[in-house]
C-alpha cells in the first residue's frame, strides 16, 4: 500500500470525526427544545461522544447490505432542524437509507412525507403546557435496579410531556453518612461504568442532584407512611423495586399515601395483578390499572421473540432454559439460604434453580398458555444471560429463512425496541451490557431443522430489563413519543 493510499484512511477518518462533530449539537438542540429523541437503526446517539456516533452507523453493517456514513446522517439532522419539530423518536440512520432508496432529491420534502405528523409542532406544543408539563416519579427502593431506572430517568428529563424522577424513598441505613453511601452507588458501578453526569449531594435537605434533578431522599418504614404532597409530589408513579411486596394488597399499601396515584412492580406480580410485557401485551394498559406488574428480566427478554415467531411459523410447544447471572439473593460463599441450592458461592458455582419465566409467557401471550417449560442455571457472571428457546413448530423452517425474519422483526416492525438482532461469531456476554433492548437474537447460534428450531437470546438482565420498565411507566403516564419513519414489516 503506497504512502498517500496509507494517509487517505487517516483522512477519511479525520473527516468522519468532524462530521460527527457536527451533529452532537444538532441531536442536543433537537433533544432538549424539540423533544425529539434521534437514534441510529435503534442505536441512541443523545449524548454519545464522536466515536459513539460513529459506531452506531458502522452498526449498520451487520443488518444492512451496505455501510452508513455520517456524511448521510448528518443532512436529516440538518434539514429536522429546521422543521420546527414536535415531540417523537426518529431514526435518522434508517431516513437515510430510505431517503438514498426514494430517488428524491429534495430532503425537506422527503422528510415532510415521513415524519409529516410532527412537523411544524413545535409552536403548537409550547402553548399548551398541559402537553409539556412533566409526570412524577417515585422510585421506591434504590438497589440494582432502582439505581439503573435512576439513570435511565435522569439521562431523559429535559424537554417536555417527560417522566421526572422527584424522590427515592429507602430504610435509613446503619451509617451516618448513608446519603453519600447512596450517591456512591449511583455514581459508580462496577458491571455499568460510571454515572455519566455529574452528581451532589445535598445533605440539609436530603437530596441527591443530579444533572440538575433535584431528587428527594425519603427515609420511610413502610410503603403507606409517606405524605408525598408535602414535597409538591402529586398524582406520582411509584416504581416499587424492593420486591418485597407483590400482590394488590402489599402494593395497594403505596395507594394510601398522599400523592400517588399508580404503581408498579419490578418483578412479577401474583394474584389478579396484570403482569406487562411491554410491546406485547401493554396496549392492555388502562387508566384504571392502579397496580402493575412489569414481569420479570426473561419473560421480557422471551416473550418478543416467541410472539414474533409464533406469529409466522406458530409453536407447538417447547422448553425454555435460561442462563442466568447471578443476583444478590444469593449467596456470595457457601451458607444458610432458605432456597434449594441458592446457597452455595454464586462466583463459584452453576447453579440449577426454578424459574417461572416460561409459564409467566402465558400472561402476556395466552395463545402460548401450556406450550411451555422451563428451567434456569444461575452462572458466575456478574451481569447478562442468556435464554435458550428449543421450540417445536408447526411449519418447517431454515436457519436463514428464520434469521432473515428477526432480523426483519429487529429492524423494522414494531417489536424494534423489544427485539435487536447481532450477526457476528465473535460476541460474548459482555458484549451486552448496557443494551436497552429486551432480548438480542444470536444469528450466529440458531439452529433449524425441519419444524425444530433452536434460539439463542441473549439479555442484560439488568439494564434491558430497566428500559423495559421505563416504556410501561411512560405508558402509563400517557407520555407518547410517535415514532418515525413509520416502515413496518408487511
């Protein structure tokens, strides 16, 4: 390779970065004024640095014949701008691509076809600050998962019609400086990285701020000795992620303090208590639900992709076994647990244990009730798994008749949010953490005989699960973010 041939890549790079420069004020300005959440085929790219926008469009290699630049990015965002835009969410990576597919030359008129319903929206939506006006939020307990549905609620305030994280109600702990104990957490963690912002720590008022959210910190024994009103906290959502109350009567207890209005549950809710799997069975959600349940980490994970495939080839029946991280009810050396074998060192061991994951299916997708079984391994990883579906069709299938379909599923109907899909033989768990997606589709490990099908689903457990819970609560605060372009599959 000759010396100007070896410098044009260091060139090419260097142009892509300036591109990609470019955009970051673009995506803050259409964020933070528009209300306008812009993503690249499903990849966010609010605030991401320049090499994170560019690896979002190098994604597209993996579901796409052919790459995306910045260099066709960066005009959608330009002419958006422009637009006076209303709320929603817009893949500018996929406008690109259909925007090259049109024929069209003018962009302002290929994007006034397809995200014709926001356009111009701006003005009207200022005037009308019931539109604009925020939902409360009340996350009650702050350990994994509250934690994660903190950061995910802080990095989206701003703009208008959002949810906002008011308050964090937990047990006073046993140390004097329990405050900064809890901004510690939410500042580092180990298996997500470091809290991305800034937080301080407001100890005369108990509160946490946390760019720029003021978040009150409630120490409370129990879920009906709060008056949320006299913190001007009213009609909130409560998130219960404690686990420890789980029917209507433990958590109809939230529904006697002053300022809630709804709860919902982190973990699967017993009795009569609907438990959503959103994208599934969430248009299910009415305003007299009071209580919800948001199912568990792999009913979210499994639900998508078995609806997605008995809707096209219809299951028989099958076994679903899940390969899970360890969590922090189990043990971390050998000792007493009241649980059989969850008491044996979690970073030790494999551990066989029950999981109603497969049976839960059926509370979401009835069409799938009895059809089911499952079985978990909790594994000695600290984050991410991994569910097997070994599914008996009633059609015959191939692995690239099947692929072709999720990956058509992943990119472009309305499970995009539920289901994403990775073409590579090289990724491993780790690959996944962080991805706001209920489960990934392992194209590389399915396995299609006849009517047999084996699926590999791979899902963090923690985070995927989070966003998951964040689209119910959204849901029922009535926060509608119209999504764009509105290509579905057929």
């Amino acid at each position: 390779m000759s010396h100007e041939q070896i410098n044009q890549h260091l060139s090419n790079w260097t142009e892509r970065e300036s591109t990609a420069e470019a955009m970051i004020p673009l995506i803050g300005r259409l964020n933070r004024k528009n209300n306008v959440v812009t993503s690249v085929y499903g990849r966010a790219i609010i605030n991401q640095s320049v090499i994170d926008i560019i690896r979002a469009h190098r994604f597209v290699r993996q579901v796409e014949d052919s790459e995306l630049s910045v260099c066709d990015t960066l005009p959608i965002l330009e002419a958006m701008d422009k637009l006076e835009l209303g709320r929603g969410h817009v893949d500018i990576g996929k406008l690109a691509v259909k925007f090259k597919e049109s024929g069209m030359s003018d962009l302002t008129e290929f994007l006034k076809q397809e995200i014709g319903p926001i356009v111009g929206q701006y003005k009207a939506e200022c005037a009308d600050q019931d539109v604009r006006d925020t939902k409360d939020v009340v996350l009650y307990g702050f350990g994994r998962i509250g934690r994660l549905l903190a950061r995910i609620l802080i990095e989206k305030a701003g703009g208008g019609a959002n949810l906002r994280l008011r308050a964090i109600v937990v047990r006073k702990g046993g140390a004097a400086n329990d405050l900064q104990k809890r901004a510690s957490l939410l500042r580092r963690d180990s298996v997500h990285g470091p809290f991305d912002g800034t937080i301080t720590v407001d100890e005369e008022n108990s509160a946490l701020i946390a760019n720029g959210n003021y978040i009150k910190v409630i120490y409370s024994d129990g879920p009906d000795k709060v008056d949320y009103t006299q913190y001007d906290i009213n009609n909130a959502i409560v998130i219960d992620n404690t686990g420890i109350w789980r029917d209507e009567d433990g958590l109809g207890l939230h529904l006697k303090s002053k300022g809630v209005s709804r709860v919902i549950l982190t973990a699967p809710g017993k009795g009569d208590i609907k438990n959503i799997v959103y994208g599934i069975n969430s248009d299910s959600i009415t305003e007299d639900d009071k209580i919800l349940s948001a199912a568990s980490c792999t009913t979210n994970a499994i639900t998508p992709v078995l609806k997605a495939i008995n809707d096209e080839f219809g299951i028989e029946n099958g076994h679903v076994e899940t390969v899970h991280s360890y969590t922090n009810d189990q043990n971390l050396i050998d000792n007493y647990h009241k649980g059989s074998r969850r008491g044996r060192s979690a970073p030790l061991n494999m551990v066989i244990t029950e999981t109603g994951a497969a049976k839960a299916v059926a509370k979401a997708l009835p069409e799938l009730k009895g059809k089911l079984s499952g079985n978990a391994i909790r594994v000695p990883t600290p984050n991410v798994s991994m569910a097997i579906l070994n599914l008996n069709l009633k059609k015959d299938v191939d692995v690239d008749m099947v692929n072709d379909y999720l990956r058509d599923m992943a990119l472009h109907s309305e499970l995009q949010k539920q289901i994403d899909f990775v073409n590579s033989p090289e990724v491993v768990s780790t690959d996944f953490v962080g991805s706001r997606h209920a489960g990934v589709v392992d194209a590389q490990a399915t396995i299609a005989e006849g009517n047999r099908l084996i699926l590999y689903v791979w899902y963090d457990n923690e985070f995927g699960y989070s966003a998951q819970v964040i689209r119910c609560v959204n849901d029922m605060a009535g926060v509608d973010h119209p999504v764009f372009p509105k290509r579905v599959r057929d």
